[in-house]
C-alpha cells in the first residue's frame, strides 16, 4: 500500500511539474513559412509568440534528425547553409526564461524546402532546361550552375545540374542570355561564346519548353606545390608548437568562386570554425606547426594566396606583420618554397572586451569579416580582424581602454558597412560611430545592406593615391570601391582593391554607376559617372580612382567631443540623389540646417530642433531636385548665446 502511495505521489508530481511547464512556455509559433532568400539560402518568417524571449530553429537534411541550429530573438532567420540536391525540413519553438530555468513550447508545423527553380511551370511561365558535359569526353558534369539573365532587367535566375548534367528552370516569359560553369571548367555563354555581347539571346514563351545544352572545356590539371615556414613568439623568438596556419583565397577570387559554384560561402570542405575567430571561409589549406614551430602547406602552383596564422594567446595575423586580409601580401607559387615565416605578438594585458552582431535591417545576422580600429594621434589604425560565426556574432578580447570603430564586410550579398547606432549602410568611414571603451561593451551592431550581383557588366580600373612623385608606386590597397545605381542609390556591386591597386566589380546590371570608395582616414577626386551596355560591350576596365592622403587634423580626430562647431564638406560630392552631411557641435545647441539653390531659394529644411554635443550627419535625397550647384547652411545656438554659422557648395549631378 505504500508503495502504491508513493507511486501515485510521483505521478502527481510529474503532473504538477508539466502542467507548470506548459504554463509558463510561450505558446507554438504559428505559419512558419520557407522561401528561398533574396541573396540565396533559405528565409524563415513566423508569427510572434505572445511572452516569447526568443526562438528556436530546427533543421533536418533528407532522412536525418532534426537539429537545433539557431537561437534567435526575432520571428525570422536566414539559414544560409542549403544546397542542391537535398531536401530540407524545418520548425521553430518559442521559449522564455523563469528564474534562469527555460520554458520552450512545443514545435511548430513542419514546412520542408528545396533549393532551385524546380517547381512546376504556372500560368505565364515557360521552361528552359538541357543538359552540361564535359566538351571532350561528352561525360554529363554534376553541380555545374546554370545562370539566366534577362536584359535590362535586375533580377536573374540560376539553377544546378544533377547527377546526369541535366538542369531545368521555370522562368517567366521573355529574352535571355544564359551562362553555364563549373569551378574546374572554363564557363561560357550560350551558343560556345565567352564574350557576353557575344552571347545567342533565347526566346522564352508561355508554355514553350527550350533546350540549350553547353560543353565546357576543362581547366588543366592543378600542379601541387609545398611552402613551408617558422612561427615563433615575436619577443623570445622561440618556435611555437601547435600554433594553426591556413592559406585562404584572397577576397576577390572567393567572391568569384562562389559565383562559379553558385554556393554562397563557397566549397563546403574550404570552411572552418575557429574558437574565438569565428567561422572561416575559402580555407585552402590548413595545419598546426610541430614541436619546432615548422609547418608545412600542400598547395596548387600559380594560384594567388594569403596566409594566416595564429595560436591562442597571441593576435591572429597575415603573412608580412599585416592585421587582415585585405591589406596581407599576396603570395603566388610557382615551385615549393620555403620562409614564408610569422613572428607572433602576444596578446596584451588587457581585460576588456567588445562583442556584438553583424545584421541586416531585418535583424537576420550576416556572416562577416570584423575589422576593429582604434582611435590614435596617427588617424585610425587597424588593430584586430575577426570572423563572425554563421549567426552574425563576433567577439574582440584583450583590448586596452580607448575609442574604437568596427567595420563589417559580409561573405557575400551584402555591401561592406561601418557601425553606426541609428543608421544602416553606413558605407563611409565619416560618418561612422564610435565605441567608447573603459570595460566590456556590448551590442555593437553593425547593419549591412544588400549587394545582390545580378548581371553580367563589369567595372574594373585602379586606385592610386595622389602624389607629387609622377615616378613613385602609389597603388592603393584595401580601399573599398562600390559601384552605386545613379538611379536608385543602391549599391549593385563592390570589390576591395589588391596590393597593386586594381579593383574589378563584376555582376553588375547594364546601367549608369556611380563610383564611391571608402577607406579610413583618405578621401577620394570625384568620378564621373561610367555607364556599361551594349556600346562597350558590358565591360569598362580603365576606370581610374585618386585618393588624396589623410583629411583630419590631430586634434579633430582623437577629441571625444568636439573641440569648435564644424561643418564637413558633404560626401559624396558629386552625387546622386543621395549625400550626407556631417558636422559637429562642441555644446548642445538650437540647430537648423537648410538646402539652397544656386540663386538663394530654400528648397528644403533637413532640421530645425536641439542637438547634444558630438558628430552629427544628416542625409538629404534630391531625388525631386534637378542637376546643378546647391548650398547646405548649418545655424547652431548654444545656450550662451554665440551663434556658429557654416555653408557648404555642393553639386548634383543626375
């Protein structure tokens, strides 16, 4: 009889203890629904859950098990890690916290996914479809990606070859120009071309079903080479063992794998996950150095490489004392070699710390390199480099105490930005915000905007810095180039120059650009704008950009508060429609700032209220306005009673 009490005393507590559960879970999230991602991947969007903290997202591949693969904290989550050939499932639970216990509700309806245009045709849709081989043995090529490009238009479509070569798309009706590649062939146009104004222009009409096959050439076999090297502690000079080393592929030629691969992030086998570094993308090689601090590297002669090494302890740096990748040297072998050497510094006695997230203006995070720069008498100066992991989120440790900038360059899809607390696509270093550090600081996000590729025009050209000295080498590294829409303002496409200055912005739709540079402390000789269509055959490669050499003073650029009222030059200048003007203000102050014309007509009020102290920047879209010369005028009031006046020219030019 005991027993039988004791047993019945456990079941109602099992009860009690579930029934307070379920009473304290937020309730299922409801209408969970999938689409493929507007830069690729998949998009989950769901209903909010009343009382929820966060979310919870699931994910099973084919046959297997679900998987937990995201904690978030808003109804909607960009999973960019899907691919051909497999069939996805999600769901998403709600979750709250109670006395550091969490309550999860149970899971909401399951919705499956696939990647690929491969539903069936509707109404106004035809069918493109055929098979790729390789041209010399006529074998069908798995995974080739198939692009379909619609002349004049923004949007274009692409799709993967199966096991047997073969690829179809439901595309709706009209003109287009398709590209077939794959990473270990020479890609081409349809009909055997490689020009794109060269390319056969397919017919696509309702209900009409087209065949376009392609033979690809394929690249000659990769010729191995070994590099070797040293890494030692850079005070005691003694090797260091288990110290990692990774040779990656320079920024420009990633982004361009994973158009040929059509994989954001490129190969699944080139991505690796660092502690504390975050998630690494185009990782050729890697390893860890030997008792001596030795190491050696099987790589492909001829290919372009950066290297990287690091060890817990020590801050991660680039072949030749570099603190990133995109100002590291660029290493190119033809026979093994040996010396390619890193001398480690360790970190410094420091305890604080910055984290926070790269997103877009929905809130999903974005994979990102993280660049870190401190404010100095010398201008700002690049001291740390990380990786996010695969949810956005980075950490900067052993920082000293002092005023930093973080700078954000996605994996893809996005355009490169600077943080900023209320604005997003912060694509200047001007207008940046700052992160004061005395102690950990947290929620420094930086919100990225989109930089979809989605055609086939090319800008290309070089960067040099201004100089006196006609005979010096004056290429410019690690500046930022964006080629912005002189229709929309968007930004449709950006590179990061090489160490010999060039830059290449491919992908981009026919149109007018207007080129925009970005790199800290260095202000660039306006552009005129550069249009591609079928006049140049899609292609400009001479595009030329000065940058002149570091703009603010010493006492301009360390001050936490502005020393004197100031009113900056407005950036860019020329534009279209869009500037910013930035300014500064020493004291709070009454402000108003007012755009006139070249003959004194106030065309518009941008503000007219108080200000506290520090750097402000307002933006003004002319977009009603027409081309020609106009003037910003700041008038600022402090509460002693002086007045600051300022006017700037600017000119508009569409």
């Amino acid at each position: 009889m005991k027993y039988l009490l004791r047993v019945f005393i456990v079941f109602i507590s099992i009860g009690v203890v579930t029934a307070m559960v379920i009473a304290q879970a937020p309730p299922v999230p409801q209408n969970l629904d999938v689409q493929s991602g507007f830069n690729g991947g998949a998009l989950l969007r769901w209903d909010e859950s009343a009382g929820a903290m966060g979310y919870i997202v699931y994910k099973a591949v084919d046959t297997s098990s679900f998987k937990r693969i995201a904690m978030v904290h808003k109804a909607g989550y960009m999973d960019w890690w899907v691919y051909p050939w497999a069939v996805y499932q999600y769901y998403v639970t709600a979750f709250t916290s109670v006395d550091s216990v969490l309550y999860e509700s149970g899971p909401s309806m399951i919705v499956p996914f696939a990647v690929g245009h491969h539903h069936m045709p509707l109404p106004g849709e035809g069918i493109i479809g055929g098979k790729v081989v390789d041209d010399a043995s006529g074998e069908p090529l798995k995974g080739a990606v198939v692009h379909f490009f619609r002349p004049g238009k923004l949007f274009a479509e692409k799709t993967h070859t199966d096991s047997a070569g073969i690829y179809w798309a439901a595309l709706d009706t009209g003109r287009y120009i398709i590209r077939a590649d794959r990473f270990d062939y020479i890609g081409e146009w349809f009909d055997n071309v490689m020009r794109v104004d060269s390319a056969a222009v397919v017919r696509l009409y309702q209900d009409s079903i087209i065949i376009v096959n392609f033979a690809l050439r394929s690249l000659p076999m990769p010729v191995p080479v070994t590099v070797s090297g040293t890494i030692t502690d850079s005070l005691t000079g003694q090797p260091l063992q288990g110290a990692f080393v990774a040779y990656l592929r320079p920024h420009r030629w990633f982004r361009q794998l994973q158009v040929i691969t059509g994989f954001f992030g490129g190969f699944w086998h080139e991505r690796l996950d660092l502690p504390a570094l975050g998630k690494f993308f185009g990782v050729v090689w890697y390893g860890l150095t030997d008792e001596n601090g030795n190491y050696s590297a099987h790589l492909i002669r001829s290919m372009r490489y950066v290297a990287f090494a690091f060890k817990p302890g020590y801050i991660p740096e680039f072949y030749n004392n570099k603190l990133m990748p995109f100002e590291a040297d660029r290493l190119v072998f033809m026979n093994d070699s040996s010396g390619i050497n890193f001398a480690l510094e360790a970190n410094p006695i420091a305890q604080h710390t910055i984290t926070g997230t790269v997103k877009d203006s929905s809130g999903s995070g974005v994979p990102s390199h993280v660049i870190l720069y401190r404010k100095t008498v010398l201008g700002r100066l690049g001291v740390r480099y990380t990786m996010t992991d695969s949810l956005g989120n980075y950490e900067f440790h052993n920082l000293v105490s002092g005023i930093f900038y973080v700078k954000a360059i996605p994996v893809d899809g996005y355009a490169p930005a600077w943080f900023s607390r209320f604005d997003c696509a912060v694509r200047n270093w001007r207008f940046a915000d700052t992160a004061q550090v005395s102690g950990d600081v947290s929620g420094i996000e930086v919100c990225v905007g989109t930089s979809a590729r989605f055609g086939f025009g090319r800008i290309a050209g070089f960067v040099h810095r201004q100089s006196g000295n006609l005979f010096a080498d004056m290429s410019e590294q690690n500046v930022t180039v964006y080629a912005v829409s002189a229709a929309t303002g968007d930004v449709f496409g950006y590179d990061i120059s090489e160490n010999d200055g060039s830059f290449a912005i491919d992908d981009l739709p026919e149109g007018t650009y207007t080129i925009m540079v970005d790199k800290e402390g260095f202000d660039a000789v306006p552009v005129p704008a550069i249009t591609i269509d079928a006049s140049n055959g899609y292609e400009v490669n001479d595009a030329g950009i000065e940058v002149s050499a570091e703009v603010l003073g010493v006492e301009e650029d360390i001050a936490a508060i502005p020393a004197k009222f100031h009113l900056y030059q407005n950036y860019p200048n020329p534009f279209n429609p869009t500037t910013e003007i930035r300014f500064d203000l020493p004291k709070a102050s009454m402000v108003t700032v007012k755009i006139y014309n070249v003959i004194g007509q106030r065309i518009v009020i941008l503000f007219d209220g108080n200000l506290d102290a520090g750097g402000h920047s307002i933006q003004w879209n002319a977009v009603e306005s027409g081309s020609g010369i106009y003037f910003v005028k700041i008038v600022a009031t402090p509460a002693d009673g002086f007045t600051f006046t300022a006017v700037r020219k600017m000119l508009l030019m569409k």
